[in-house]
C-alpha cells in the first residue's frame, strides 16, 4: 500500500499537482505574512524575514525635509467634558473626562431622531405619515415646535421640528407614534445604545429634560453622532438645516457653528440648568470629518467657541488616509475540500487611519492568516486572521481579515483528491 501511496506522489508531483512550498495564502498562523500591495506606493519587504511587514501607502508627494515640530496639546476647555473623535476611524483624538456621566439634555433627541430613522428605514413609519398629536405631546415643556393638540403632522416635519427647532413636543408624538407610548420609546432608546455600544449612557424619555436616570457620556455621544452620519446619510441633511418654519413661526437652529464655518454640517445642541451648555458638531474639511461632543459649558457662545477650537485643533494636527478600501483583497487563501481551490480574503470593510503629521510613511502592515490547513465549507465572512497597523512598534489599529465569498463543500472526487494532496504535504 505505501508503494502505491508513494507512486501517486511520484506522479503529482510531475505534473506539478503537489508542491512542498507553501504559498502565501497558506501562510501558517505560526507567524504573519506578507500584505500583498494595493495601492501602487505600497512596497513589500523580503517575504523570507522573520516577521515580513508591508510599508503603509506614501503620501501622494513626496515629504518635504522639515524640522521636528512639537505638536500641542489639546486646547484647554471650561467645561464638564469633551470628544474629539475622528468619524471614519472612530477614534479619539483629544478627550476631558469622555466616560463621565452627565445630563446631556437635548443631545437625547439625537438619539429620538435616530430611532425614528430605524423605524423609516424598517418602513414601520413613513416620512409623509400623519402623526396625531395627543394632548401629552402639546403639553410637554420646554423647547417647542409649536404642534397643535388633535391635529396630524407629517413625519418628515415632525423630524425637523426635533432636529432644528429641538422640540419636546415633536419628540413625544413620534415617540407615541412609533412605541405606542414615550416610556416604551424609551426603552427602544436603550436598546438602540447598547447596539451602538454606548455603556454608560441611560434614557428615561424622548427629550432630555432633567432626570437623575437619565445621561449619557461625550464619547457615547460622538458614537452616536458618527453612527447617525453613516448609517442615515439621507436623514443627516436635517441637521445642517438653519431654518425651519411651522405653524407660522420660524425658528433657527440653535447651533451657531452653522452661521459661522461652512465646513459644519451638523449636529445638535442642547441646554438645562444641570447640563450646562452642550453641543454635538461635525465638520468636514478636505475630505476628513470631525466630530466634537462639548458637555457643561458655561454659555451658548462659549460652546460654540470651545468646539470651533476643537474641530480647528483636530483638521490642523491629525490626518486621516485610507490604507484599503471596502471589500479588498489582501491573500488568495488554499481551500481543501472545496469547490474552490482558494477563496478571497480581505478586508471587508474600509481599513482608515488617523495619524499626525509625517507619520502616515512610517506605519507598518503586519498579515496574520490563521489558515495552515482551511477546509470547506467557507462562509463570506468567516474570520481568517486579522491585519495590525503598527506605528515605531506600537500597535495603533487591527482589523479582521475575512473570506470575501463562499466556498462550498466540494464533489466526492474534489475531496478525495485534497486529501491525497494533504497526505504528501504532511509528509
């Protein structure tokens, strides 16, 4: 029997059938392996080191000599707490006391406008339904839209009475219209930021007004900010939206960073007594978006001076640049068993960095495929490693790397045939 074992193996590998080299797709998870380039500035290093790594993509230009620059701190802020969140990455970039708990008054309706968006986009609500208005929802204080007891309102102006106008009386009747009552939309609040992964943020009602249960964080915050941008782009016009007029009296939106810088687009303010003043901005320059959570400044005019500085400070000191895009594939990975001799992988989302000034041509890509021996079936999506962003050593981003299609079990002969062919690779 080991004769006609060894004649078979004789035979593969004289048609080159079976090889005693391993590709980089079978890279073994006992070390990484090398990314192969997508971007044509991308260079690999000697695939046969010890620890093989990928240069990141150069800038465009080529880098000027400079002298080493100090880069600042943060600016100094008179307020409870504050965010500086780069939005493609979601990281932080500066940050005061981000995991406080604190009032975040109407920032809450950011979250009312965001579960509203989910039911749009479930289409348990449509923009142009008539919302009726109970007498709850007209006689909620505060902020108003100035919504009528026992008329009907459109959803899509009900919206922009929460965005613009901030009004707790818009707030209720959606939240009414798509709970059945505000301590049930509450609880869809809840829900909706443990998703998001907001852990120390907690929702009473649907506008913010004081309660000891009731807060939030400036990092769950810009969370929510970044996921309201991204996953409702179509709703997120709204925010940036200076007047809105209804029942013959117009209002502006209250967020003065609009008036002021043209690269501001959003998001929500809000004020109470306990909460001080807060406001939720976004800002995109050149491609870049920031996102700034103020919380707790003393006056309306210091909160938009204090997150002016803080978009300012970010667009001047950080850079933000794509490694890979969306769907990417870095490794052709050998399959047994299967359909498919390799399947892709990849990244399957876009891989983004954030980083100061000059340090984009330093980072180093490291490729960690744990796939020695991968048999079908192969589902899109399946986890296959991860790559690392490593800057002077220091890991600063992973993502996972995932089969980018499927790959079946294959016929009978298919699986016999790899089994043969990993015999003789084990030998």
């Amino acid at each position: 029997m080991i004769k006609e074992w060894c004649f078979i193996g004789l035979m593969l590998a004289s048609f080159g059938l079976i090889s005693p080299q391993v590709s980089l797709a079978e890279t073994p998870s006992s070390g990484p392996a090398s990314v192969p380039p997508v971007l044509p500035s991308v260079g690999l290093t000697n695939p046969n080191d010890a620890n093989p790594t990928v240069d990141a993509p150069k800038p465009d230009m080529p880098p000027i000599a400079m002298p080493t620059v100090t880069i600042p701190g943060a600016p100094t802020l008179d307020v409870k707490a504050y965010v500086l969140m780069d939005a493609a990455t979601g990281k932080v970039l500066a940050s005061y006391n981000p995991d406080q708990r604190l009032a975040p008054a109407s920032l809450t309706k950011m979250m009312t406008a965001f579960v509203v968006s989910m039911a749009l986009h479930n289409n348990k609500v449509h923009l142009d339904d008539a919302v009726p208005i109970t007498e709850k929802a007209w006689r909620t204080g505060g902020s108003k839209m100035f919504v009528k007891v026992n008329t009907a309102v459109p959803v899509s102006e009900l919206m922009q009475g929460i965005i613009v106008d901030s009004g707790n009386d818009a707030c209720v009747a959606m939240a009414e219209d798509v709970a059945g009552s505000e301590e049930a939309f509450a609880l869809m609040m809840n829900q909706t930021a443990a998703a998001l992964g907001m852990t120390g943020t907690h929702f009473v009602d649907s506008t913010g007004l004081p309660n000891p249960d009731h807060y939030s964080t400036a990092d769950d915050l810009a969370v929510l900010a970044r996921a309201l941008i991204y996953d409702f782009p179509e709703h997120y016009q709204w925010y940036s939206q200076k007047w809105f007029s209804y029942n013959g009296i117009k209002q502006p939106n209250r967020n003065r960073l609009l008036w002021r810088d043209n690269s501001v687009d959003g998001v929500k303010t809000g004020h109470t007594d306990e909460a001080g003043y807060c406001l939720v901005s976004s800002a995109q320059r050149n491609g870049v978006r920031l996102i700034a959570v103020i919380m707790g400044a003393p006056t309306d005019a210091a909160r938009a001076d204090d997150s002016q500085r803080l978009l300012d400070y970010g667009f001047r000191f950080f850079e933000t640049h794509l490694i890979y895009p969306a769907n990417t594939v870095l490794s052709q990975v050998r399959v047994y068993q299967g359909r498919q001799n390799t399947v892709a992988a990849g990244v399957d989302k876009a891989l983004v960095v954030s980083v100061l000034p000059g340090q984009y041509s330093k980072l180093q890509l490291q490729l960690q495929l744990n796939t020695s021996s991968l048999h079908a079936p192969v589902q899109k999506g399946q986890v296959l490693g991860q790559i690392s962003v490593s800057l002077a050593g220091n890991e600063i981003d992973k993502v996972p790397v995932v089969a980018l299609e499927n790959d079946a079990v294959g016929s009978w002969w298919q699986r016999l045939w790899d089994r043969i062919v990993l015999f003789f690779h084990k030998k």
